[in-house]
C-alpha cells in the first residue's frame, strides 16, 4: 500500500524530477485536463468529483510521503499541485490562453502562497499540504473567472 500512495503522491514519478517537479506536475496536468474535457463532456459535479478524489486520496498519500522522505511536504510529494492546478482549470473556457493563464497563475499563487496560502501550508500531516494549494487554486480560478466577467 506505501508504494501505491507514493506513486501517486509523487504523481506516478513526475515528482521525482531533477528539476521542478511541481511545475513539471503542474504542467502535465494542464496538458491532461486540456485534452481530456473535451471527450469528457461531464457535468460539472463529476468534474468537481474528480478533484475531490484527488484531494481526498492525496491526503494519505501526501502523508506517506512526508514519512518515507522524512521532511515536511518534500520536493517530491506533488500531487498536491495536481488537485490545486485542477481547481484553478474548473469551468475555464477551452482555450489555449486561458489554460497557459490558469497555469501561470496557479504557479504563482503556489509559490508566492499569499494569505492565506500560507497560514494552510502549516497545518500538519497530508491535510495541509493538500490544502494550501487547493487554496492557490481557488485564487489562480478566481482571478480568471475576474477575467472573464469584466472583459
């Protein structure tokens, strides 16, 4: 069972990039989600499951993680930037600009952590890990759901 909740904390490896794993996560779920909806014409309340699950099995899975790498939310441990990207894509229009835009922002709310982002980020175990970038999430989606009510 550790293994499985590695694999899938480490977002089946991707996390164990050399470099930027939790951009390299970011960005392969941008892509997935990007070439996914449009075959997947679900209602929004299965799209919202799908990212509930995430959060959800991440929870434990962030938490092994953080056992096996013996440090708090470590490097490899990315699938918490899948759940948080996921939210920032949620009833986005299908466009190449507004997924390059819910990536960027997510990345930026995700390493900027504004209130409070940050105040997430220490709450203990899996839970916060998890949560504080469903929280950037929430942010990078609100700023473009701005977007698209003023323009």
């Amino acid at each position: 069972m550790k293994r499985i909740l590695l694999f899938f904390a480490t977002f089946f490896n991707i996390g164990r990039l050399p470099i930027a794993p939790g951009t390299w996560a970011s960005l392969v779920t941008t892509v997935l989600v990007y070439f996914i909806k449009p075959y997947w014409q679900a209602p929004i309340y299965l799209q919202i499951a799908a990212i509930v699950f995430v959060f959800l099995f991440g929870i434990p899975a962030a938490s092994a993680a953080e056992k096996h790498f013996n440090k708090k939310d470590p490097r490899p441990c990315v699938i918490d930037e899948v759940a948080g990207q996921m939210v920032s894509l949620l009833l986005v229009p299908h466009t190449i600009s507004f997924y390059i835009a819910g990536f960027l922002l997510f990345r930026l709310f995700d390493i900027l952590k504004p209130f409070p982002v940050r105040n997430a980020e220490k709450i203990p175990g899996g839970f916060g890990i998890m949560l504080d970038d469903i929280v950037a999430g929430i942010y990078a989606l609100g700023v473009l759901h701005l977007y698209l009510y003023l323009f």
